[in-house]
C-alpha cells in the first residue's frame, strides 16, 4: 500500500537505530522499537525562514508526504496567557495553548491534515483509526476534504458529540467491545489488518503502529516558540497513549538543531490517577511502561491503560515529570477554567491545570517559569456538565417580562 516519498529522509529505530524503508509501519522488526523520522539537515534549517500563518502544510519540508496537506484552517491556534488561575496559584506566566480553536475542535485535526496526505501518497482507497473521539472526528474531517471513505472503530461508550462529528463527516462508524482494554500490540494488529484487507491508511495516532502521524502535532511545539518569542520553560500536557506529548518534544529537539531555540522546555505528563501507565512507570523507575489490566478513569481520551515507551524516553531527556490528578478535581478545573479564563475545554484540556498546584508543591515547577499547558480541544466534544447546567435552566420557570420581577429573581441566585 505505501509508496514512499522521494525526500531524503529516513525512518529509523528508536532503539537500535536500525534504518527501515519509508512508508514502513508498526514497530522496528529487529527490536521492537518505536520508528521516527528524521529529515536532513537543509529541510531543519527551512524552519527559519518559514512565516506564522494559517495551515500547517508550509511545514511540508518537516512531514514525510509529498502530497499537499488539506486545509480547513488547522493550526495557528492561541496562545493565552492566564488571567486568573496563574497569579492565583503564584505563578507569574501561565500560557495556555488552546486546541479547542481547530476545525473539529481538537488538536488531532494537526494529525487529520498529515494523514489525508499520507493516504494520498499511499494510493489508499480510504482511512481507518480506532478512536475513542477526536481522532475520529478529525480523521472523518479531513478524509471527506480529500474525497476518501474512512472508517472509524470506536469506543462504545464514547462522548456522543464526538459520535456525531464523526457521523456528520461521512464517516462509517463501527462500536467494538474493548479495544482499547485488550492491550496495545491486540490494537495495533487489529488496525494493521483490517486495513490491509481494505486498502485503507491505516490512521491510528499512536507512534507504534502508525509512526508517521506524530509529525503532524509536532507543529505545536513550533507555534509555542514563535508566539512567546522563546521556548517555554515548561510544557505540561495531558498523556494517554503518548504521541502529543511526544511529539512537541521532536518539535523542540528540531528547533535546536535549526538555531532558533537553545534550551528546550521540561516536559511534564499528566495522568489521571485511574489510568497511571506512565505514572507507575515514573515512579518506580522503570525503563518499561507496563500495560495495566484495566483503565477506569472517566476522562475521555486518557483513559488508556496503556502509554508507549517514547514517552517516557521525553520524560527523562528533557529532565521532565510525572503527575496524577484525581478525576473528580479535573472536572472541577474545568468549571474553574470556563469561568475564570472564558475557555470551555473538554475535560482531558484541564487535566495538566489541575496538576498545576501540586507541581509547584514539590518544586517541579517555580514561580518564575514560563509555563505552558496544552489544552487538547474544546468543551462541546465533552459537553456532560453543561448539559447538566443546562437542563436545570431548562426546568425553571419563565421569568414574567418586568423589570421588578428579572431584578427580584437575579436577587435570589
């Protein structure tokens, strides 16, 4: 199915460094590792010459595709420094980098974008991810932009605006019982296989079966830098499977090489306590992140029991951390952010500010560091606890049209 791209670029083991064609899937067949990209040195140095804009397609140099990227205005998303809930937990720069703003409202329309291309260059007749809800969304976007069938297997127990994106967009969805609990290499095998029996691209955004959809998120760590004028001094992100933290650290170690950054930021994870891979592995040492029997966190898009080892290898290169939050908090944080910072996140978009406080606890983070949370998509892909608001307004009783009457019920609330 793959037909490679004639840049110069290579695809080689993480782990072994063994080199392996290009459009190559899965994992390194000599040690198992995860495979990367790397691209020559004349297209790093592009990244200095290239101008913030809309799309990330004029990032075409740093993506292994030759086919142009669809656009529906993905990337060149805000950075916004917080008003409220920094200064009011002492930290003096607090950046929130908002996902929400993209055209399906998460940051794997970044991913959606590269994987419409690669599937053009593969001469694929359609796409396949499994989801949980925003790849779907993403995915179903960008193959209705590109005129190819996609289909998504996806969580049953999924939010159903995200159910509804992906529904909207053309896509064919399928519910399959677990598969997200039946392991990563049960997953990837999957994929891999229906795939190759339909000639589809085979889109899951997770580096071990699919290393190439990283390149695409890596364009954040890309926007950081020019928005701040500077690389943050921290990046806090929320972790499930490990490829968006991952890949805004390849975004920096490429900004290194271009000159444009010196220092790269601390990279910090963030977990709930209900679906800890990464966490356990962090805080015991390990130099594996064990696949756990079951995940039981109620916030979508983490709640994986498994995370893969390249994001652990960013924990330790860029002397990062590991923290777990409690999901009943995240929730809270997310009625916080909406009210306090005028942002209506999802709730795995609150995770890395609920840990905020407890990293500034434990010296993780200081006062002074330029701090930056990844906020992954927007409220409506979530939308329980507004609906909940929402149906409790819904059940009042009109006020009468009189002034006397609106101001005597303001009064009582």
């Amino acid at each position: 199915m793959n037909k490679p791209n004639q840049k110069k670029m290579k695809v080689v083991c993480t782990g072994c460094d063994r080199e392996h064609p290009l459009g190559t899937l899965g994992r390194c067949s000599d040690c198992d590792g995860i495979l990367r990209c790397q691209y020559p040195d004349e297209a790093i140095q592009s990244l200095r010459d290239i101008q913030p804009g809309p799309g990330i397609d004029r990032y075409r140099e740093l993506f292994p595709v030759s086919t142009g990227l669809p656009f529906l205005g993905e990337g060149n998303t805000p950075l916004i420094k917080s008003r409220r809930i920094g200064p009011s937990i002492g930290l003096e720069n607090l950046y929130l980098k908002y996902e929400g703003t993209n055209p399906s409202g998460a940051f794997k329309d970044r991913s959606g974008a590269l994987v419409a291309a690669l599937a053009l260059d593969a001469g694929a007749s359609g796409i396949l991810t499994a989801s949980s809800g925003n790849a779907a969304a993403a995915m179903s976007a960008y193959s209705a932009v590109a005129g190819m069938k996609c289909l998504i297997l996806m969580e049953p127990d999924s939010p159903p605006a995200k159910l509804r994106q992906s529904l909207a967009t053309g896509a064919e969805v399928l519910p399959v019982e677990g598969i997200f609990s039946r392991g990563p290499k049960a997953i990837g095998d999957l994929i891999l296989q229906v795939s190759e029996s339909l000639n589809y691209y085979p889109a899951f955004v997770w580096a071990p079966v699919n290393p190439y959809t990283l390149e695409g998120i890596k364009t954040l760590s890309y926007e950081i830098v020019a928005q701040l004028g500077e690389s943050p001094d921290v990046i806090v992100c929320p972790v499930g499977g490990g490829d968006m933290f991952t890949a805004q650290w390849r975004g920096y170690q490429e900004m290194i090489q271009a000159g444009l950054i010196e220092d790269p930021p601390r990279m910090v994870g963030v977990q709930s306590t209900s679906a800890p891979p990464l966490l356990k592995a962090f805080l015991n040492h390990d130099d594996t992140v064990k696949t756990l029997p079951a995940a039981d966190s109620k916030i979508s898009g983490i709640n994986v029991p498994f995370t893969g080892e390249h994001a652990l290898q960013v924990v330790k290169e860029s002397q990062g951390s590991v923290a777990g939050v409690r999901d009943e908090l995240v929730f809270q944080m997310q009625e916080r952010v909406a009210v306090e910072e005028g942002l209506w996140i999802e709730p795995v978009s609150a995770v890395p500010v609920t840990a905020l406080a407890d990293l500034l606890d434990s010296g993780t983070i200081t006062s002074k560091d330029k701090v930056v949370c990844i906020m992954s998509g927007a409220g409506f892909k979530d939308d329980k606890l507004a609906r909940e608001k929402a149906a409790t307004v819904a059940g009042d009783e009109p006020v009468p049209f009189d002034v006397e009457a609106i101001l005597g019920q303001i009064k009582k609330t």
